[in-house]
C-alpha cells in the first residue's frame, strides 16, 4: 500500500517533467506557474489512492491522475478570473500576473491537455472513461453558472448552495475516485459507491473552503480572508446566517450587504461578529462532520480489506482538520 504522501511525491514528480508543456510554451507557461505552485493535490492523489484499494500497479494510473489535476487547475485559472480573485495559494492569480486573456486561453489549453492525459488508459476502459469524466465536467461548468447566478440574488436556499458546490466541486473529486477505481478493474457497484463517497467528501471539502475564508489565517489558507464576505458570495455561513439571526443581527447583516461603498476591514469585522453571535461555526463544523460521517459509511461498504482503505479514512481526518 502507497501512502499519501508517497503518492503525491509521485504524481510531483512526474508534473515535474512538464511534458504537458509545448510551444509555444508562453501558451502553457501559465498552466506550469499554477501547476508549480503546489496544492493539495487532492485529486489525482485520490485516483490513485482509488486504484490501489484493489491493484498495487499504480503507474497504470499515474498519467489519468495528472491529467485530472491538470483539469482541476484549468477550473482555477478560469474561476479565479470570474471572481477577479488577486491570490491563490499565497501567490499572485494569472490573471493579475499576466492579464485576462492570457489566464482565458492558457485555461482553454489546459483543458484539451487535461483530456490527452485523462484519455491514456487501458482501451477497455476508455469508453467509460470518457462519457463519465464528460458529465464531469460538464456539471463543474453548471455549478459555476449556478454560482454566478446565486450573486444577483437574495433568496438562495440552503439546498440550492449544496446542490451548487456538489457540481462545482464535489463531482470533480468523486470522479477522480471512481475514475480510479474504475481503471483498476472494481465491480461496477464499488466504484459507484466510491462515487458517492467522495460526493460526500467534496461536499465536506467546500464547506471547509467557506469557513475558513472567514475563520482560516491567510498564512496556512493562501487566500486573503474575508473574501466571500466583502463581495457578499452566497456562502453556507452567509446563508445560515440570514437563516438563523435574530430580527436584529438579520437588519445588521441587510445593511452590510446593501452597501456600495464601506471599509472593508471593517465590514469583514463586523459581519464575523455577527456571525459569532448566532453560532455559525458550530453550525458549518456539525455540517462538516455529517458529511465526512457519510463518507465513512459509505467506504465501510467497500468490500476490500480494511488495510487498504485506511488511508481513505485518514483523508477524512485531514479534512475534518484542514487549515488551508
């Protein structure tokens, strides 16, 4: 059994080479500055975390991995221009580095680079391979609508923000297990249960990115904080909050989000305060915790042996405890 940290220092390794980058390499010299930033590398570390729960030949998995993650941070090149965001893991975004055009098209080619390495599998599996990472992304693209929609309006539910960061966010990791375990040969029940345990975890993941926007330190987070707050992004803490608060903290909250021009120091102070008054953060951490509860079900009905999906389960530790 590989563990997490080996694996990711494979999947390094391998985007170390920087095969993916061609000439002209200004095309792809974004994608390699994003790439070299680091992260998490949660997902294709979770393809092949996915593939060795039933094989230990984990090279057969190395290229779709990479390939996924290249997938993942073209959605970052892109949302990070929607939002007009200035920092992602504690650098500078492309677009403020270089310019809009440049993060828009270096995105577009990432995506046709992430499907060349996300296609090199075993024949047997492309077909399935391909139609399920299609509705991948496809859903990734229908929860950035969704999100950009949810910022002119007033009356987002609760069940409308988890169904936005399931497809936003959630899909992409629950398809790099399936797509893991699909390629390694599991039963077609396993790897659709794992679907849905990383559709659990992601939801756990994103709702881990909300409170620690308001409640992380921009030293371990790499973003500034506060963020959501000053640009009133419909939020699980935001949502609950104008859910929950009293009449009084409700025409507080109101009045913050209405006005155009403020101290943003003082607004990300104030609306936290708020925030703490009506308990948010033990609400958005029990919501937190249901999820990985259900993701720890559902990988309990994973018929290989414990031993190998022991560090699954520490995923779900790590998440439960993350700070960036």
């Amino acid at each position: 059994m590989y563990t997490i940290e080996k694996l990711r220092d494979i999947i390094q390794t391998e985007l170390n080479k920087k095969e993916y980058a061609e000439h002209p390499i200004s095309l792809f010299e974004p994608l390699k500055y994003i790439l070299e930033d680091g992260g998490k590398r949660l997902r294709p570390v979770l393809v092949m975390m996915a593939y060795n729960l039933y094989s230990d030949d984990i090279e057969k998995a190395l290229q779709s991995a990479v390939g996924i993650e290249i997938f993942h941070n073209y959605t970052l090149l892109h949302d990070d221009v929607m939002d007009d965001a200035e920092l992602r893991r504690g650098r500078q975004t492309v677009h403020k580095k270089w310019n809009t055009n440049v993060a828009i098209l270096s995105g577009d080619a990432a995506a046709i680079t992430a499907y060349k390495y996300i296609g090199k599998v075993e024949d047997i599996y492309l077909r399935r391979v391909i139609d399920f990472f299609n509705n991948v992304a496809m859903d990734v693209c229908k929860g950035q609508q969704y999100d950009m929609e949810f910022e002119t309006r007033d009356d987002v539910s609760e069940d409308e923000y988890l169904h936005m960061i399931y497809q936003k966010t959630s899909v992409l990791i629950a398809g790099a297990i399936r797509h893991g375990a699909l390629i390694a040969g599991a039963p077609e029940e396993e790897y659709d249960e794992l679907y849905d345990f990383g559709g659990h975890l992601g939801l756990a993941f994103q709702l881990q990115d909300d409170y620690l926007d308001v409640y992380g330190d921009v030293e371990e987070f790499g973003k500034k904080i506060g963020g959501d707050i000053l640009c009133n992004k419909k939020t699980y803490l935001l949502i609950k909050a104008l859910e929950l608060a009293n009449q009084e903290d409700k025409a507080l909250l109101n009045e913050w989000l209405g006005k155009k021009r403020f101290d943003p120091a003082a607004k990300i102070r104030e609306v936290t305060q708020i925030y703490d008054r009506i308990g948010i953060k033990e609400v958005v951490m029990a919501k937190i915790e249901d999820y990985l509860e259900k993701s720890r079900k559902t990988l309990e009905k994973i018929d290989v042996a414990v031993e190998r999906k022991q560090h699954f389960f520490t995923m779900l530790d790590y998440i439960n405890g993350r700070k960036k």
